[in-house]
C-alpha cells in the first residue's frame, strides 16, 4: 500500500522539540504507529534530551542544533550561547551527536492519565515483589516456556509470546499470572549473568494505542512502556536507561 504522507527526519525532529501544529503533529504520530523503527529513533531521541537535562542542570537552554550535511547544518550567531565553557558544549555534541530542542516533548500526548497510572503502579509493584523474591519468582520456569505462554495466553484471552532477549544478554526465568484493575496481567521475568532481574508485565489496554515509548522512573527503578489496540506493555527494572530502551525495543519488534 502506497504511503499517504512520507514523514522526513526534519519532520521527526519538530516532532521531538514540539514545534509542529497540531495537523502535523497526528500525521506524525499516526505515521510512528506503523513505524516502529522510526517510533524507536524518537524515543531514543526523548531519552537523550532528559538525560542531557539531567546532566547539566544548570544550562536554562541549548540552541537548536542539527548535525547533518553542509546544508543541513543551522548556523547559530555566538551570542545566542550561553556561558556554558567551549569544553562543556563540546562534550555534549560528541557523547550524543545530536541536541534536537532542550524541552522535549513526549512522543504521544499522555493517553488516559488515571489509566497509565495505575498499570505504571501495578507493574512497578509486580516487580519489585516477585523479582525479589529469590526462592519462588515465577510460577512456570523458562524449561516450559511453551506451557507458561499457552497458560497466559489463555488468561489474558490474546495470544501472548516470551520475547528472546538472550541476544542482549538477558534469559527468560520463567513467568507468572499476577492481579491487576482490570483483571489478570502477564508477568514474564528475564535475568542477566549477575542475576539482575527485569520483568516485562503485560495487561488488557483501553483500545488506544500508543505505539512510541513512554518512560518513567522511580528512583534506581525505571520502566518503558507502550500499548497497541488490545494491550499495555511496560518493561521494568534497574538497569541503565539505555539499556532499558535497548530491551524495549528488542521487545517490541518482536511483539509486533
């Protein structure tokens, strides 16, 4: 099917800063929902913005800049820079190669506020207690991973599947059946070779979809999550932020 409206990384980039109207900014998000590679690349880019904020807290703003070709590249007077020292900005343009608007936006509007609080809540919860919990954190261990999802699968009412993220250095222990608002919600749980635990919970969606990321942390715990027509997914655990957008993405293309 021939697309009806090709989305440019310009295009993207507004995306990202916010700086487009609101005809605009639907196309773009109806175009992530059907792209998730594209729905990847700018939630990569969220990440970057907030972890520069929280890098150099005291930086009130950062002209817009794009790193491209010769023509691409925005030419910005020097006394539109802050006093921020030469090394300083330099570092920035070299750890991350791109600084795409300082006041990021999220991806999508916040679909349903009260909703995504709750499942946040829950899924944060879920982990906390069960990948803890060293003598019994799952209640199907990953040697009858066919049975764990057939068994959820059957008690969410969708077809459900166990992503393999062995590839990122994470294997699947096992999984379980845990209580939610809105009826039983999935819990499949991973860890890594030091034992580093991250649970991926999966629950019954409000019909939205929310294809792109959305992060939240909570102290040392920090969570990406997304939702299709029928489903909510967060990914959740104390690892490095991009790392956890690292699995999420592995994840989703594989649920997809």
């Amino acid at each position: 099917m021939t697309e009806p409206y090709a989305i440019s990384m310009d295009m993207l980039h507004a995306f990202v800063d916010g700086q487009l109207d609101d005809d605009d900014r639907i196309r773009v998000e109806q175009w992530l929902v059907h792209h998730p590679e594209d729905a990847a690349l700018v939630a990569e880019w969220q990440v970057q913005n907030e972890t520069l904020r929280e890098m150099f807290p005291a930086m009130e703003s950062i002209p817009h800049v794009r790193l491209g070709t010769q023509s691409q590249r925005q030419r910005i007077p020097l006394h539109n820079f802050k006093p921020i020292g030469v090394a300083t900005f330099a570092m920035v343009l070299m750890l991350f190669g791109v600084v795409s608007g300082w006041y990021a936006r999220g991806v999508f509007s916040e679909i349903n506020t009260e909703t995504t609080h709750v499942v946040l809540s829950e899924a944060m919860s879920a982990h906390v207690i069960y990948a803890s919990d060293l003598r019994r954190p799952v209640e199907i261990t990953a040697d009858k991973e066919s049975l764990l999802v057939k068994w959820l699968s059957k008690r969410l009412g969708y077809r459900l599947e166990a992503p393999n993220l062995s590839a990122l250095g994470l294997k699947l222990v096992g999984g379980r059946l845990v209580p939610s608002r809105d009826g039983p919600a999935a819990l499949f749980m991973y860890e890594d070779d030091t034992g580093n635990r991250v649970t991926l919970y999966v629950v019954h969606g409000s019909g939205d979809q929310m294809a792109a990321f959305r992060y939240k942390s909570d102290g040392n715990l920090k969570t990406f999550y997304w939702s299709d027509e029928k489903l909510v997914y967060a990914l959740v655990g104390e690892v490095a932020r991009t790392k956890l957008l690292s699995l999420a993405t592995s994840v989703y293309e594989q649920l997809s």
